[in-house]
C-alpha cells in the first residue's frame, strides 16, 4: 500500500466507525476504539514512508505540516478514546456520544490532510457540527453539568451555562467566523482558478492581481477570521470557555487534540503558501499588515486569557482558559513568519508549540476528569490534599503543569522558548508575551497546589480505573520525555516537520533569554506555592480590599465581554427586531385591511355595474324573447311557457349548478392540497406515457 491510498484509508476509518455505530447499538465503544486506532496506524506507516520526501496529489498533501497534525490528532484522539471506554461507561447516550466522537476524527484528519480547500472546508465544518453534539451531550441540562456561576448575572446575563446553550454558542461564534473563511477561499479561487493548495503555492500570479485591486489584504483579514473562531482568539473566544459542559474526555479532544487546532494549521498552511512563494517584494508590505495583525491577535489572547485563569474557581475553567492563552502563542508565531527575516524559526515555533501542547493539555484535562470524577465537584475550592490518594495522578499533572509553565527540562519549556525568540524583532510582543508566560506560571501552581497539595480533613479518594488511568499518564511522561530528548531529537523533528515547504532553519535558543526567563518563571512558579500553601488568607484579604476588589470582580466576569455580547447581539438584535415586526406587521395591517379592500371594492362596483347592466338586459329583453320564440315552436304553450321556463325552470337549474359548485369548494385547505397532488401526479403520468410532449 503506498503514503496515498494508506493516508486516505486513515481519512476513511473513523468515518466508517461513525456509521457503524450509527447503525448497531452493540460493542459501539469498542468500535469506536478500533476505527481510531486503524486510522492512527495507517497515518504513521504513511509518515514512515514519506519521511524523506514529501508528495502532493489532487487529494491529499504529504507534506511536514499535515503529517504532523494528523499524528497529533489521530494518536492523541486514540488515548482519549481509551479514556472514554472507562469514563463514559454506563452513559445513556453512548451511541450518540461515539458517532459523534468518530465523526469528529475523521473531519480532522480530513481536513489537514486535504490539499483541495473545497475538502477541506468540508472536514472543517465537520468538526464544527460534532462539536455541537458533543458539547451539549448531556442536553438535559442537570446543574452539575453547567459550567459558570448561574447566580452571578454581571449586566443583568447570568454567567451558568448549560451543556444545550453552551453546543449552540460554540456553533454561533465557530460560524461567525467561518463566514469569512469561506469568503476567503471563493474569492482566492476566483483569482487563481484552483482549490489546490499545492498550486497556490506554485504560482504566485493570482497574489499579484489581488494585491493590484487591493483585495489581497482584505481577503486574508477574512480568511482569518475563521482560525480566529476555531483556535478561540479574542474576540471569539468565548465558546471555548463553557465548552466546558461537555464530558472530560470532549474536552480534552477539542482542546488539546482537534479542533482548536485546526485554526492554528489553516494559519500557519496559508502563511506556507506565501513563504514558498518566494520574495515577493510587491506583496510585502501587505502581508507585514497581515503578519502584525495576526501577531497582536495572538498576543492579546495569551495575555489576557492568562489573567483570567487567575481568578477562576472551576478546575476545567482555569484549562480552558489557560488553552485560549497557549493558542495566542502559536497565533503569535505564526504570524511573526511575515514580519520576521526567518520565518522558518516562526514556523517551527508555532507548530512545535502545537505538539507540546497537545501533550501536556490532554493530561491535565483527562486527568482534571478523574479528580472531578473523584470530589464530585468542579470547583477547585472543593479540593484539595489530593496528592496523597491519587499519587499518579498527582505525578502526571506535576508534569504537565511544569511543561505548561515552561520548566525545563519539560517540552513546554523548549517550545515556549522558542515562541518567545520568534517574536524578538517586536519588543511589544515579546514583553506582553514574556508577562503572560509569568502569569501561565502563576495560575499553573495555584491550580496544583489547591487541588493536590492543601491538606483538607474531609477528601477520600483513590485513583481511577487504568482505562483512565493510563492514558493520561503516558501524556504526562510523553512532556517528559519528548523535552528530555529534545537536544537530540530536534534536526530530526525540524526536518519532518518542514518537509516539502521550502523552509531552512538552525534551532538556536539566545543563552541570556533562557537563563532570564527560566529564573523568573521558577521564581514565579515557587512564589504561587507558597502563597496559596501558607497565605491563603492573605491572598484573600488583599483581594477583599476595594481598590482590589473591582479589579478581581471583572477578570471574574471576563472582563464584561460575554456580557456585553447577549446585551448587543441578544436583546440589541431582539429589541431591534421587535420594532421592525411592529413596523411590518402595521405596514401589513394598514395595507390588507384598509388599502386594498378599498382598492379591490371599487374596482368591483365599476366591473358589477357593467355586468349588471349586460345581465338585466340580456335576461329580461333578449332572454325571453328568445325563450318565447322557442316556446312557441317547441311547446306552442306561449306565455304558459315562458313563465314556467323563467320562473321555474331556469332558477331550478341555477340552484343545482350552485349547489354542487359549493360541494367541490367547501374551503378546507387539505381538500385543496390534495386535488393538487391528484393534478401533478396526472400530469407526471402523462408527460411520461407521451400523452403530452
């Protein structure tokens, strides 16, 4: 079997997994399982034999960028998947919960692997459609399923949200976006008559001429909007937070594995495109525009996402927020490729980053799972001296945690580094970036020292089953182990990871930036322990204080953001559509009931007038004379005949046409619906006899 029949069969499996369980009720776990793990083999013998070099063909692009995502996505989904046999037993729904999960790997892959944008598209607005199942899979809205505070209602909008309105604002907001996505590729398409990445990148003449008539800079604003949505930049971001209401294992699989990035993949795809372009000294102040404006895009997110994870109470909250925050990163780097003099390092970074964080975000989400699983709560608060039950578990999310804050020798640590080398040439954001990396470290040790390390009287827990167990474990070494090897692995990782697109670069990190930012980000890291270890109740004074006090209150309420969005969007859009009902429906009122009835009653009077005199002249002239003569010829009773025929006769026959008129319009809309049917099945018969032509 060659790299392209095996990638496509790899595409194909989860699909045919997500029928299957569509269609039996039996063993659908199981299924499910299978179908992922067929996919994750065929994609890695596929990666084996491409290697050395990469191949394009109408349908599937082998090249570093794809190949590294569908690894990521297949290996990772398979992990979860084994997670969930254990996590998700005895759920009513499992049927629906594994046609959804297998459909939403196969739109995966489908959509990194395809080198047509039209398929790709496809699998892009098929994650979406499963996120939505997904996401509202508990649909009957139990409170321990919500996400938020309900009672807490910043700007009169409560801030709870339950699992069915939370899959609907994740569909929202992804679909907002995916508008100028799709924008994006038809008016790329128009300019350079193909579908095919691969040929984009080939020829540069449909770049110039969109940059001629000044379409080039609006068509990629547009066209990043939709990794805006799908990878949760501000100011889309918000559907990722109360994503949260879904099951542990939907978490950690839209977070860490597919979804969120898929963003970062179709940025980083387009910005390839460029870059194996060449220099192209027309289009480069344009695509600086564009490389800034996705930077700062990125950089806001990881800041100010970051600070919210502060403040927050929910353990999958903190996560959610904290994946909003490391997505930024991986923005920022992207974007920095067309604004910095080696964009093969942006790249690297960014897609580096991915990886890493794929590693570490699915521990500490499957392994947030297990505590919730174990406490019966998802507020941390509720937590607490975890460490001593649940040693593994402990153990891998000390792991992930110290990767996440960018530890060394953990992969964070590498990856984030190189982020942060990448975004050197702007000053802005490299110090905005530099602070959040600060305040990941911070939030990251206040989250493990309450859940694990405050001893609390009244926890008695234990591990999870090693379905659960496992998986998340071999993550938590997986950030172990890929850092520690990092000094040895990274030409090799550099060279599958750049493969077929024209980028060259030495993997270098500047001495003084690690020692400087590793010493901080220790310091912060031990500070955070100590704090919420023995000064908690300082924390909370200081908190408690007024100048404090407004500045927790909106970090906690997401800087009002959510809130403003229901009162714009919401009641703004209600409001505004309620006026413009008024208006229509009195528009309509004045119009049905008043203009036309006057219209239509005068131009019945002139039309009955008319007709009324031909009828009275006809009728009672010309009528009876001709009755009389016909009379008189026929009958030869004379006037006998004419007053029966007129009084008689005629008003008779009249009665009966009236009456059996009346029975075939009695006014009921079926009898109507239903003659026609009759009309067009009769014609439909007679059009293919040839009776009509």
């Amino acid at each position: 079997m060659d790299s392209q029949s095996a990638l496509i069969l790899g595409i194909v499996m989860p699909y045919v997994g997500s029928l299957i369980t569509l269609t039996f009720k039996r063993w659908v776990d199981k299924v499910g399982v299978l179908s992922i793990l067929s996919s994750a083999l065929l994609i890695t013998y596929a990666s084996f034999n491409t290697s050395h070099t990469s191949t394009t063909s109408h349908l599937i692009i082998m090249d570093g960028l794809s190949l590294t995502l569908a690894l990521v996505a297949s290996w990772l989904s398979f992990l979860i998947a084994v997670y969930s046999l254990e996590y998700m037993k005895g759920d009513p729904w499992l049927r629906k919960y594994w046609t959804f999960f297998t459909f939403f790997v196969g739109s995966m892959l489908l959509a990194v692997l395809s080198d047509n944008m039209l398929y790709m598209f496809i699998g892009w607005e098929g994650t979406g459609l499963a996120s939505y199942a997904l996401i509202g899979h508990w649909f009957t809205d139990e409170e321990d399923r919500w996400v938020g505070d309900p009672e807490r209602k910043p700007l009169g909008f409560s801030m709870g949200f339950s699992p069915s309105h939370s899959g609907l604002r994740a569909i929202v907001f992804t679909r907002v976006g995916d508008v100028g996505l799709l924008a994006a590729l038809s008016l790329i398409y128009v300019y350079s008559g193909t579908f095919s990445l691969s040929e984009l990148a080939a020829n540069s003449e449909w770049a110039l001429r969109m940059a001629s008539q000044g379409l080039l800079l609006p068509t990629l604003i547009l066209f990043t909007l939709g990794p805006m949505a799908k990878s949760a930049q501000v100011p889309f971001h918000e559907w990722l937070i109360t994503a949260m209401t879904g099951p542990t294992s939907v978490s950690a699989l839209i977070h860490a594995a597919t979804m969120v990035k898929l963003g970062i993949y179709a940025l980083l795809r387009m910005n390839s495109v460029f870059v194996n372009l060449g220099n192209l000294e027309e289009i480069g102040p344009i695509l600086e525009t564009y490389g800034n404006y996705v930077m700062y895009v990125g950089v806001i997110t990881a800041f100010f996402l970051g600070l919210m994870a502060v403040v927050a109470r929910e353990l999958k909250l903190i996560l959610a927020f904290s994946t909003a925050s490391q997505l930024g990163y991986m923005f920022a780097a992207a974007g920095s490729m067309m604004t910095c003099h080696e964009p093969g390092v942006s790249y690297f970074a960014s897609l580096f980053h991915l990886v890493s964080h794929a590693l570490f975000k699915a521990t500490l989400f499957l392994a947030a799972g297990a505590v919730i699983h174990a406490v019966h709560s998802r507020f941390i608060t509720d937590m607490g001296g975890l460490a001593s039950f649940m040693r593994l578990t402990f153990l891998s999310f000390i792991l992930a945690g110290a990767s996440l804050a960018g530890i060394p020798p953990l992969s964070g640590f590498w990856s984030k580094d190189m982020v942060l080398e990448s975004l050197r040439e702007n000053t802005l954001a490299y110090y905005l970036s530099f602070i959040a990396a600060l305040v990941t470290a911070f939030y990251t040790f206040r989250m493990i020292t309450k859940v694990f390390l405050i001893r609390r009287r009244d926890v008695r827990v234990h591990e999870p089953g090693p379905l659960m167990l496992i998986p998340y474990f071999i993550l938590g070494l997986g950030s172990l182990i890929l850092g520690v090897a990092w000094p040895w692995l990274s030409e090799k990782l550099v060279h599958f990871m750049t493969l077929g697109l024209n980028m060259h670069l030495e993997v270098e990190l500047e001495f003084t930036q690690v020692i400087g930012t590793v010493t901080a980000v220790m310091f912060v890291s031990v500070f955070s322990i100590f704090l919420y270890l023995i000064g908690e109740n300082i924390v909370v004074k200081v908190v408690e204080l007024d100048s404090l006090r407004a500045c927790y209150e909106l970090l906690y309420d997401r800087f009002l953001l959510n809130s403003i969005y229901y009162l714009v969007f919401v009641k703004g859009l209600k409001r505004v559509a309620n006026v413009l009902s008024e208006l229509v429906d009195k528009t309509v009122d004045v119009t049905y009931h008043s203009f036309i009835p006057l219209v239509i009653t005068a131009v019945a009077r002139g039309i009955r007038k008319d007709i009324d005199d031909t009828i009275d002249s006809g009728f009672h002239l010309k009528l009876p004379s001709l009755i009389n003569s016909i009379a008189q010829v026929l009958w030869g009773r004379g006037e006998n005949a004419i007053d029966n025929t007129y009084h008689i006769e005629i008003p008779e026959l009249f009665k009966s046409f009236s009456r059996t008129t009346r029975r075939g319009q009695p006014g009921i809309l079926n009898y109507y619906l239903l003659a026609s049917l009759i009309t067009m099945v009769v014609l439909v018969v007679m059009v293919s006899m040839g009776v009509i032509p």
